[in-house]
C-alpha cells in the first residue's frame, strides 16, 4: 500500500514537471510572438513613417518647381513661351512655344527629373498652358513633384504684378510739362536737390478712389480725399496738399513697395498683326493707320473708320525690314474690315475683335510699308478735308496748294466752333489760340473712341486715344476693354470762343485778334455745369497721361467715373482746385486681378503671383511615364 502510494506519487511529480515544461513553452511562444508582433509594428510603422515622408516630400517637391517656373518669368517676361508642346498638358490647351531653352523640367517623360536644388530625393518637372496669355494675360502650369514612391501634381494660374492690378499707377506724380506749358524739371517728389522740380497734382477732397493705388513717387492728397483700397508708394509718407492731415485711409496706412517700370514705348504691341510670325502671335489682330474713329455699338459689334488704311494684317521681311500685306486679304478683311469701307465715309461695321488687339500707327514714311503713302496724295473716299489750310484734296486723291479750306484730321476733329486752347497768355487777361494741327493731327496713330463696349478687346495707339463719350459695358460681369495710348488717353473736351480782343485805335481803326480770346469769352463746346462722363476700361499710358482736355476753363463739371484701372508715366490733371473740370470717382475692377484685356501692356520688368491654385491627380508615374485615365488616356 505503502509503495502504491508512492509510485502514485512520483507518477504525479512527473506529470507536474511535464505541465510546467508546457507552460513555459506555452509562455515563450506567447512572448516571441508578441515580440514578433512588436517588430512587424514597429517595421510597417517606418515604412507608413517613410511613405508618409515621401508624401509630404512630393507636394513639397512641386511647389519647388512651381516657385522655380515663377522665378524664370520674372527674370524674363518671354520666358512665357518656352515650354514642350509634346506635354500631354500643353498639346491639348493649343499652346505654341519657341523651345524649352534647355530647361530638364519641361522633360514629359522618361527618368530625367528636375532636382530640387539642396535636396537629394526631391525631383519635379512642369508642363506650360500659356494658349490665354496673350489674350488675358494668364499662364497655367502642371507642376509634379516626386519623393520616393510618391508623385503628386498640382495646376496653378500665374498672372504678372502688372498696372492692372492698381485701380491708379504712375511714375511721376507731377503733371508732364508739355500739358501744363511749364519750364519745369520732372523728377520725383521724394528726390532732393532737384531745382526747378515739377509740382505735385494733388488728390482734391472729393476725390474717392475705390481700389488699391501706386506710384514710384508720393501721392499728395487733401484732408478729405478717400482711400478706400491699399495705398502703395516710394514711402510711407503720403503729403499733405495743405495743413497736416492727408486723407482718410479705409484701406489702411501707406506702404513702401518697390519701383514698377513702364516701357517706353508701346510699340511692341504692334508686332500682334503679324501674320508670318505664328509661333509668337498665332492669332494676330488689326493694325490701322493714321487717324481712325471707333463707335461701339452695343450689340457686340463696332464701325470703324481709317481713311489711311491699306493692310490691315502684314508680315515684315527679316532681311530688308520691307512690309507688305498678308497672304490672306480675305482672313485680314473679314476680322478688320475691308479696306474699302474703312476709307469709305460710312465706314466698316465688324464684330469687336475676339479676344484680340487692335493697333493704330502713325502713317508710315519709310518707302518699302505697304501702308505708307506718296507726298501729296490723300485717301481719295473724303474730299476736302485734309491736313492743313493751305491743302486742297480732290476727289480722285490728288491735291494742290490752294489755301481755301480749313483744317480737319479726316475724322470730323477739331469740331464745328471749336477753338483749340493754346494756354494761358503771359499777361493772364487771355488764353492764347493753340494749334490745330498739333492738336489733332493727320497722320499720327490717334483714336476717337465711345459707345458701349461688348466682347474683350485691347486697343493700342502710337499716338493719342481720345474718349469722345461714354464708354460702357454691356455686360459688366464678362466684357473687357484696354486702352494704351502711346502719348495720352484723354477725355475730349473742347473748347469754345465767344469775345476775341481787339487791337488798333480809333484813329486807326480796330481789328479783332483770333490769335487769342478774352478770359471771359472762353468757354467749353459741349459741356455744361454737371456734366459727367464714364469710361469703363483698363487705360494706360506708357510714356504720357491720362487726362481731361481743358480741365483748366469752363464751369465746373460732374464726376468722372472711371470703372477699370489707370496707368500712365505722367500724373493727369481732370480738373482746378478753382472750380473747372471733373471730381474722380474711380472704381477698381476687381475681374483684373485675376485676368487682363487682351494683349495688354506689360511692365518693363515684374513677379508671376500665383491666383489660383489646386492638387490634381498624379500626372506622372514614380518612372517617369505618364500616368493613365481609366480609358488608357495620358492624363
């Protein structure tokens, strides 16, 4: 019994031995699996820490390049047309482009990247839209980054730092002294040392500007002037034009920003009605010469008149320089006008120019331009109209020398009893007679312009734009209009005579004097006390001003609205603190920030800002290729 029990008992030691041995297998497998558990965490927790990393790297990746295209188109405002017109972005948008100027980030396929400068596993490369740029002045880009396995895209709208985004720009905030008659320096109001300097044109206290302004210079206001937009100038001083206080600013303090250059010359803008450059302009506009009226006529449509006219489209000989009319007269007639009309009394009623340009140039003189004409002859469609008081044109075009007839640019101006302001006479007691032909002269790139606008359209003149009405929109949430006036835009407002001094004695007996007229007898032609004028458009004046004609007589007017932008090398007078001209209401058109009249002019030099911007889809595998579209489609 004894020994039963203690093999009973040693047969259960055993098993206890056998259960323990279990359960510390059990126990390790528990703890190598939870071991196990924890390396695979930790492992895929690296590799999501990694693919996260590569993500963020990607996006990152392409907003590098992004800030590397913004970088070349302000170091070079062509740079616009360099990009790859096999990119999958660019082929479809109908963009054009002059080459890639070797740049690894147009690259649209294959293992060739851009790197991100200062990174080892950053790459990026961008595809170009820019089929909107001359029209509205807009590019769009493709920018895709990658890092890793990562690639990400993203689609940004650039758009220039230009005049229009400023409800008013000038260089100088002085008057240009070909305007005031002055013998005084232009420079700017913030330069010392300078004798002699141009007066400041000073904002009055009814003047209300709805937008943000700048200038090179320092603007000069009074107390009750109204800012109600960003105020950007050399400073951040605005002058006082009198006591302390200068302005109210709703849209806050002045600012100090950098200098914006205007060019010189807009004659550049002309290049637009070439048709035998298509890589630069696939779409060309209209060039007109000479004097050339514009009626807008509120249906989309507009008549235009240009007696001197003989190409409207052309194309320049690069060996000679001789210019000759474009291979396709009937594609030039079509969208400008048959010459015929356009040197016909009633004119050629065409549709505005579709998201286009139109140029007007001084009549040519050099012998091999198509649109220059012989000494002595004259558009043969007007008679007896043209040029000086000692011209007579007859009907076949010919002239002679018979001074008979009085003096007209072949566009109606100067008007019927207008008298043309030459000026303060040095005595002050009367203004002096001014010179027709300076005034309105016949063979310059001048426009006379008003009506209500439809469409989107620029119009350029080597000479001046003269508003002779309203100008309105039809439909203000889609119509855009520029105006870039070589000389000035300026708002016509001519004048009258009604009492001219006499000269003599009684015993001599007395003659009238039209070389000049009495303070008292001078007056405005076809304005009266109140009345106003609205100019809707993007306006700009390379190397003048925006004005108003005879701001400086006549009774004191209404507002000049303008709903747009301004901006002009000169600061423009509109009006006396004595009680002549027009009071400003200028309101910002807030669609230019965003986009631009077509073909408008562009600064000397400026940064892209970008104005819209969004992540698509991946364009691009990690290798390279092109990523695809469910249907197999290059994306």
């Amino acid at each position: 019994m004894i020994r039963w029990i203690g093999e009973r008992l040693g047969r259960e030691h055993g098993d206890e031995r056998g259960m323990v041995l279990a359960n510390v297998v059990i126990f390790g497998t528990v703890m190598l699996l939870l071991v196990a558990t924890m390396v695979a965490v930790s492992t895929s927790g690296a590799i999501k820490s990694a693919a996260d990393r590569n993500f963020q790297n990607a996006i990152t990746a392409a907003y590098a390049g992004l800030a590397d295209y913004q970088a070349k188109l302000s170091n070079d405002n062509g740079y616009a047309l360099y990009g790859n017109a096999a990119a999958q972005f660019s082929k479809s948008s109908g963009s054009t482009f002059t080459g890639n100027d070797n740049n690894a980030a147009f690259t649209n396929s294959g293992s060739t990247w851009a790197p991100v400068v200062g990174s080892s596993d950053q790459w990026y490369r961008y595809e170009v839209d820019n089929s909107n740029y001359s029209s509205k002045g807009i590019l769009r880009v493709r920018v895709t980054g990658k890092s890793g396995g990562s690639v990400r895209s993203l689609v940004a709208n650039l758009k220039g730092d230009g005049f229009i985004n400023y409800l008013y720009f000038t260089n100088y905030e002085s008057s240009n002294p070909a305007i005031s008659g002055s013998s005084c320096t232009t420079a700017y109001q913030w330069q010392s040392g300078v004798s002699n300097k141009c007066q400041a044109v000073q904002f009055a206290g009814t003047d209300v500007l709805n937008g943000p302004i700048r200038t090179n210079d320092v603007f000069t206001a009074a107390c009750a002037t109204t800012f109600n937009g960003a105020v950007e100038q050399h400073d951040t001083s605005v002058r006082a034009s009198s006591g302390t206080c200068n302005g109210m600013f709703n849209g806050g303090a002045a600012s100090a920003v950098p200098y914006l250059g205007l060019p010189a010359l807009n004659s550049n803008m002309s290049q637009e009605t070439r048709t035998d450059i298509p890589a630069t302009v696939p779409r060309p506009g209209c060039l007109y010469t000479g004097p050339t009226r514009v009626s807008f006529l509120g249906n989309g449509k507009m008549t235009v008149w240009s007696p001197w006219s003989k190409a409207t489209q052309v194309k320049v000989d690069s060996v000679s320089g001789a210019v000759t009319e474009t291979n396709d007269t009937a594609k030039a007639a079509a969208l400008c006008g048959a010459v015929g009309d356009l040197q016909s009394a009633a004119g050629a009623t065409i549709s505005t120019l579709p998201s286009n340009l139109m140029y007007v140039q001084d009549i040519p003189s050099a012998a091999n331009n198509v649109n220059t004409w012989a000494a002595g002859s004259y558009p043969s469609k007007y008679t007896n109209t043209y040029c000086t008081t000692t011209v007579t044109v007859r009907g076949n075009g010919s002239s002679s020398t018979a001074g008979n007839q009085t003096f007209s640019n072949g566009q109606g101006y100067p008007a019927s009893g207008e008298w043309i302001n030459g000026g303060s006479s040095g005595s002050g007691s009367t203004y002096q007679t001014g010179s027709a032909s300076d005034t309105y002269s016949c063979t310059a790139g001048d426009v006379f312009v008003s009506g209500a606008f439809s469409g989107a359209m620029t119009i350029a003149s080597s000479g001046t734009i003269w508003v002779t009405g309203d100008i309105t929109y039809v439909d203000g949430t889609s119509d855009i209009l520029g105006l870039v006036g070589q000389n000035a835009v300026e708002i016509y407002n001519p004048a009258k005579c009604t009492s001219y001094p006499t000269t003599g004695s009684w015993w001599a007996g007395y003659v009238t004097d039209y070389s000049r007229c009495n303070n008292a007898g001078v007056g405005l032609l076809n304005r009266v006390r109140g009345a106003g004028i609205t100019v809707s458009a993007a306006i700009a004046s390379n190397a003048g001003t925006f004005w108003n004609q005879n701001y400086d007589i006549g009774p004191q007017l209404g507002v000049l609205k303008v709903v747009g932008s301004i901006a002009q090398n000169w600061r423009g007078p509109v009006a006396t603190t004595g009680g002549t001209g027009f009071s400003k209401n200028y309101v910002y058109d807030q669609r230019l920030l965003t986009t631009a009249p077509p073909k408008f002019l562009q600064p000397v030099s400026t940064s892209y800002g970008v104005t819209t911007q969004i992540e698509v889809q991946s364009a691009y595998q990690v290798d390279g290729s092109c990523a695809k579209t469910t249907a197999g489609v290059c994306r």
